[in-house]
C-alpha cells in the first residue's frame, strides 16, 4: 500500500500531524516504537489543553502555585491566577495521543526506523517491524521526521539535521509523599542551582500520586542520576519509591531548516522546538506536529516541495519571538549561581509573575501592559549591570 504520508514517531509531535493528517482524509500511517517513555516533567498550559482537545481525565494534577528556589534557598512562590496548569503523566498521555489517531483513521506500525529509499517508484520508508523482526518497506509521497532531538531523519535528510544542540534532561518517577510543609501537591518547584544543575535547573513536579524529580545539563561530565539523588535528598524525598527512570536528550534551538525540498518535512524535537529557558516542550511538539501537517497537506494538495516550507514559517510567525526572548534570558541568568540568585530575585516582583504566566498559559506575549515590559526591561538591567545585590528583594 501506498500511503500519502507516513510519520516518523509516536510522541506528541508525531500523534498530532497523525491525527489531524488523518482528521484531513489522508491515507497516513505513523511508526512508533513501543515501550519508550520520555523524560519530562509533564505540565501543559489551558492553551494546550483547549487547542488539542484534551480531556479532564488526561490531567493527573492541576497546579495553582510555581516556586522557584534559588541557590542561597530561598523560594518565591508565585500564584497562578484565573486558571491552572494541567500535569499528564506521558506514559499515559502519549498513548493517548497514538490512540485518537488511530481512531482517526491513521495507521499504527510498531518498529524501528532504518532509512529511506527512493526509486523510479517514489519515496520508501524501510524499518524493522517489532514483531516480526522483519525489515519492511512502505511506499510513501512524503515523510514527516518525528523521531526526537536526535533524530535519524533530520541526520540523513535535512541540510543541519546532524548538528542539534541539545541538553540530557533525566527524571524520576517516584510515589508521593503526603503533603507537607516542603511538598504540596498542588505546587511545581524549579530549582536554579549550581550544585544540581550548573547550565539549566532542577525539578520537582507532581503527578498525582506520583512525582517526577529530574534536571538537565548541557555539560559533559556531569552524573545526572547523582544530581537527582542530590536534588530528591534537598526535597525531602529520599525515601520514596523509585517507579520508573528515564533520560533523553533536549534540544536547545529551532534548526534553521525543516525540510529537504523535497519529500520530508521534521517536527517536534526533531526540528528543535523545545522552549529556551523553561525547557518546555510539549505544547511546542504538539504545534509542530500541526504545522508540520499543514505542510504536507499543502504539498499534497498543489504538488509543489516548496510547500513544506510552510511548517517552520508557521511555527516562527507565532512563536519566534518567544522563543528569542527565552534564550535571552536563560543565557543572560543561567550563567553562574550569582545570576540565578538575580532571577530568583526578580521573580519578586509583581509585573515579571503576572506577564510570565500570562505568556506562558497563552503562548505569546502580552503587549497590552506596555509600561509593565519598561519597568521589568529596567529591572533586568539593573540586577544584570550589578546595580542591585543578587539578594535584593
């Protein structure tokens, strides 16, 4: 069977451009492997959840509160007001996902992926079928990359695809405690640490009666299963049971190009659409999933390659800048366990909590408070000249 699109991947990416492919009419298959789960901390902004239809019994916690703690300790908790912050567990969740589209209409193949192939006959998709162990070939007009940050697809078939840089990002999964002074479970913690996480932060996020506890790092060297243990022990969460453990790697940028011009467009973490700064991904991998559908069936519908263009010009349109004003502020305050005590610092201020999760639980920023983005542009400027000390309130 020839199909019009087959997709790489069965994350949130790839189940997405799966289903609405599918929703669309097309014949469309997506390739999975079974049984992986990535590392994440699980938090999905109302956007997300009214975007993608995601129904209440997919939340495994609603979170009102943020804290952040700095490196000297100390924690500003921040109210998240007039809403919430869903949590998924993506065990769960990502099944889910694969299941709508499924249900959809498109075409579910358990395997690995190997390479494609292309003759006078068109483009192949070649993988070992889980199974059987079987190598299979599949016949298909395009192929959407959906595979991870590093992804096989991007490697062989996108000019840069073999250059992602990209963060390990490890977690735990463990039982949750009893609420206590130190856990609430209606509270996500992020700790900007030196001594847990020297490039990135710490985390602690409930699950409902589970929590995942990880970090992330860009640096070699660093052992991340130590840094968690490290991190559970400050928590107070030493003695929970260990469920499951999982690490994976993180992309830190939107490559440059998505497509090949001709056959294959990428999303998700394979095309590098992970938040700066909050490390945030699912909403973006979902969002990438839908352009990258919108592509192809812009590429379907005329018969023109350049179509696929279209993803990455979607997707930086609503969420460049973003995405550039996150990676100011994570290499303007990640740098040293001094600036971090800055931003934690800044967290404080009133202005700075209410346009964060205004942009957060909206995705884009809020330009209707202009004389709050001054005031918070001075503020910046003030802590990172060294005008203030990193423990002025």
């Amino acid at each position: 069977m020839a199909y019009d699109v087959i997709v790489i991947g069965g994350g949130p990416s790839g189940a997405t451009a799966a289903n609405d492919l599918a929703r669309a009419g097309c014949d469309v298959a997506f390739l999975d492997r079974a049984g992986r789960i990535k590392p994440c901390g699980g938090a999905i902004p109302p956007r997300l959840i009214a975007d993608f239809s995601i129904p209440a019994d997919q939340l495994v916690a609603h979170i009102q509160t943020a804290r952040m703690i700095s490196p000297t300790q100390r924690a500003v908790d921040i109210p998240i007001e007039n809403g919430f912050v869903g949590m998924v567990d993506r065990e769960h969740f990502d099944e889910f996902l694969r299941l709508r589209a499924v249900e959809n209409g498109a075409t579910r193949l358990t395997g690995t992926y190997l390479r494609l192939e292309r003759d006078a006959d068109g483009t192949h998709v070649v993988y070992r079928d889980k199974a059987t162990g079987a190598e299979m070939r599949l016949a298909t007009r395009l192929v959407i990359g959906a595979d991870g940050a590093r992804s096989n697809v991007a490697k062989t078939e996108v000019p840069g695809g073999d250059k992602i840089p990209y963060v390990i990002a490890y977690h735990e999964i463990i039982k949750a405690p009893a609420a206590s002074n130190s856990y609430d479970p209606g509270r996500c913690d992020v700790i900007y640490d030196g001594k847990i996480s020297p490039d990135f932060y710490g985390w602690v996020f409930p699950h409902g009666d589970q929590v995942s506890v990880g970090m992330g790092t860009g640096i070699d060297g660093i052992d991340l299963k130590q840094a968690t243990a490290d991190l559970r022990v400050q928590a107070g969460l030493a003695g929970c049971e260990t469920i499951r453990r999982e690490g994976a790697p993180i992309p830190l940028r939107p490559m440059d190009r998505w497509d090949n011009g001709r056959d294959v467009v990428l999303a998700g973490d394979a095309a590098g659409v992970v938040a700066p700064s909050s490390g945030e991904g699912i909403y973006y991998a979902m969002m990438g999933g839908r352009v990258a559908a919108t592509a192809a069936q812009a590429t379907l519908a005329t018969g023109r390659a350049t179509k696929l263009k279209l993803a990455r010009k979607l997707f930086m349109k609503e969420h460049g800048t973003v995405f550039k004003v996150l990676r100011s502020m994570q290499d303007a305050y990640y740098k040293s366990d001094e600036r971090r005590e800055r931003f934690v610092s800044l967290c404080h201020d009133v202005d700075v909590q209410k346009l964060t999760f205004e942009a957060y639980m909206n995705k884009k920023l809020v330009s209707a408070r202009p004389l709050a983005h001054i005031k918070i542009g001075f503020k910046n400027v003030r802590h990172l000249l060294g005008f203030v000390p990193p423990e002025y309130v």
